[in-house]
C-alpha cells in the first residue's frame, strides 16, 4: 500500500511502456532474492525470469544491477549458503541462453538494428557499448525523490530512524539496506538519469517504510490521514462538478474555458460512469473502516489517490484522449509526405512522444540519424533545420497551442 500511493509509480505506472515492466522485474528479483534461502529453486526460476525480463524489456544495465545485488548478498553471513548459490545458478541457467538467442536473432534479422542497439542504447542511463556514459551533474536524485517519492520517502526514513539499532543486527534489515545503497549508486553514477531509473527504489523505500508505519507519532499520522482525506476528497469532488459543467454547461463562461482543452464535446459514458461511480463508493467505504492511525492515514492517501486516477480514467479519458493524443500530429505528417510521394521524414530532435506517434500513424520511414536523404522533416517550431527547407504545412495535438510542429520539403 505504501508504494502504491507513491506519486512516482503513479505517473508512470499507467503507462504501456517499458518503464512498467523494468519496475515488475524488479519487484520480482526483490522478492526472490528474500525467498532464495527458504525455496532456492522457485526463487531461482523467480530470479530467472526477472533477469529475462530486464534484459529484453528494459536495459543491460538494469539485468546487470540485479546480478551485482544478488552477488553482494553473499557478503552477508546468512546468503553464504549452498541453497542461495542454487538459486543464482538456476537464474542464470534459466535467463542468460534465452537472452543470448534473442540478440542472436536481432542480429540475424538486422545487423545494422542490432549495431545501433549495441552501441547506443544497450546500457540505458550509461549509453552504449560506443560511449559509456557515468557520473552526470548532481541535484538529480534528491530533486526528484522530495516529490516522486511522496509520502513513503519520510515514512522509510522514521523507520530508519526508530529502527536504528537493530539495522547491523537484524538479519531482516540486511538484505534491505543493501538494495537500498546498490540502487542509489546506480543513479548516482548513471550518465543519462531520467525518473524512470528511480522507480526501483520505490520498492525498497516501500519495504523499509512498512517496518515503522505501526509506530508513527498520532499526531503526524493524523496529520497526513486529515491531509489525505481533504485533499482527494476535495479534488474528487471537483473532478464530478468539472464533469457535470462539461457534461450539461450549456454554453456558460466556465463551459467555455473548460472546452478549450480539448476539441471534442464531453460524451456520456456508462461504463466509465458506473466504474467512477464505483470508485467514489469504495473510497467512502475505505474512510470508515477502523484500523491504527498509522495504517489509516496510509491507506487514505493511498486510496484517494486512487480514487482521483480512477475518476479520470473513467469519467474524462475519451475527452483528454482526443485533447492530449498525438495522432493529428501524426496523421497530418502522413499526409504532407504522401502529397510529395517522399520516401523517408527527417525527424531529428523530435521528443519521444511524439516521435512515436509519427511513426505509429504514419508509413513512412521516421529517421533521426543520417536522414539527408529525406525529402520532408518536421521541427518543433522554434528549433527549424537548416537553410534548404521550405514550410509546408503545421501540425499540433488539439487543442495545444504552446508546442506547434512544422512540416518542410526541400
């Protein structure tokens, strides 16, 4: 629960993207590495699969982090077993062949893929074989924890703060505080951080913070549980009017100044009804179940948090959808090209969001290395290519009016 009301894994955990499955890998090489000296062969398959999964869903570097914890274990007294050193030879018997045999076919199917793949990206936040790529500017990491992980960041730290002077001894506290500092130092010397390499710590502060939620002073536990509650219930409440105003505004100014986010009319949906619906019911449920104070007010945040995703989702997703979608940007791309009959899009500098709409909407090839070739490009507007191209056409999502496109030809 205490990860779940995490800000962070709830920026990123809607997303079909590889960022959700390098965060289920971890997850499940955490939970093997804890099962190994119980069940050293289920957890050595467990451990297997998320070292798959890491290795073809998200980087060699992530694959690799989880191999230097598994090792670092056996600095541990308890881990120097013969059980825990079945575990990590069934992972590896199980994960490595078949990730060899995959990039022994991406090989097969395209050297120059697999090249680019190798070189630049097979490394993730430390780049590529090519240019290994560490120690980037500091300020990363604690910018980015103070909000992405909310609340579970000084929850994790009043654990280890009351639960100081078992964390040598305890031998449940050992495997913890090493993830802990093995997934700190893997972003704090990446080259390339993003907030998705700071999802994995998500897990350990969640697991830390669990020892100590019972044991919470009352009076910040219900400081936080009251925050809890009149935060998402009173923005809850606002995303119902909100609705009803897009729903039956008429034509009123606040009508008006709502619409303009989006360019299709709010339509009612009873399946995304009934689920809000739902949603609201349950939340109100949850408030009036008695449990400690300490559990309360994690369980408030992390269900109304909850409860507002899951009132967007089902009360405005087809309208933000048709505000917020790429899919104009990259169905008017499609059609500049097609009027000239262009072989390939030049689209260097283009951000990744859209990038990939491009090439989903479109049938052209979308380049953005080596495309002088090409006979269109598209830039953002304030970042056009050089001398040689002239305008011919603009795209942007609907409604957006600060991030324009512009289409050129040579």
């Amino acid at each position: 629960m205490s990860i779940l009301g995490c800000l962070g894994l709830v920026l990123w955990g809607h997303h079909i993207a590889p960022a959700a499955l390098a965060f289920t890998g971890y997850a499940w090489a955490f939970y093997a590495l804890i099962l190994a000296l119980r069940k050293p062969i289920l957890a050595g398959v467990v451990l297997g699969v998320s070292l798959l999964v890491l290795l073809l869903g998200a980087t060699w570097a992530d694959a690799a982090l989880v191999m230097v914890i598994a090792a670092g274990l056996l600095g541990f007294a308890a881990w120097r077993r013969s059980c825990y050193l079945v575990a990590l030879v069934t992972a590896l018997v199980i994960a490595l062949p078949l990730a060899a045999l995959w990039g022994y076919a991406l090989n097969e199917y395209s050297p120059a893929m697999f090249q680019l793949w190798w070189q630049q990206y097979a490394w993730g936040p430390y780049g590529g074989a090519a240019a290994i790529q560490w120690l980037h500017e500091p300020g990363f990491l604690p910018a980015t924890l103070v909000w992405f992980a909310w609340p579970v960041l000084p929850l994790a730290a009043w654990s280890l703060w009351i639960n100081r002077n078992e964390l040598k001894s305890d031998f449940a506290w050992q495997p913890l505080l090493w993830f802990l500092v093995a997934i700190t130092a893997y972003i704090v010397i990446s080259g390339q951080p993003t907030e998705v390499i700071v999802l994995p710590l998500l897990i350990v502060l969640g697991l830390i913070a669990v020892a100590g939620v019972d044991d919470l002073r009352r009076g910040a536990a219900s400081a936080l549980n009251s925050f809890s509650v009149l935060t998402f219930g009173l923005t809850a409440i606002g995303i119902w009017v909100v609705w009803g105003i897009l729903m039956w505004g008429g034509q009123s100014q606040l009508f008006l100044r709502l619409s303009r986010h989006s360019s299709s009319l709010m339509q009612f949906s009873p399946l995304g009804f009934g689920f809000a619906l739902i949603v609201t019911v349950l939340w109100g449920g949850i408030l009036l179940r008695p449990r400690a104070i300490g559990r309360k007010a994690l369980t408030n945040w992390s269900c109304g948090l909850i409860l507002v995703m899951g009132l967007f989702v089902g009360l405005f997703q087809d309208w933000v959808d048709s505000g917020k979608s790429y899919r104009p940007v990259g169905v008017q791309l499609h059609s500049a090209a097609s009027q000239i009959q262009a072989h390939c899009i030049d689209a260097q500098g283009i951000p990744s969001a859209p990038l990939g709409a491009m090439v989903y909407f479109s049938d052209y090839p979308i380049k953005t290395m080596n495309p002088d070739e090409c006979e269109v490009a598209i830039r953002l507007r304030q970042d056009p290519p050089r001398s040689g191209w002239t305008v011919i056409g603009e795209a942007n999502r609907s409604g957006e009016s600060k991030e324009k496109f512009l289409i050129y030809a040579k």
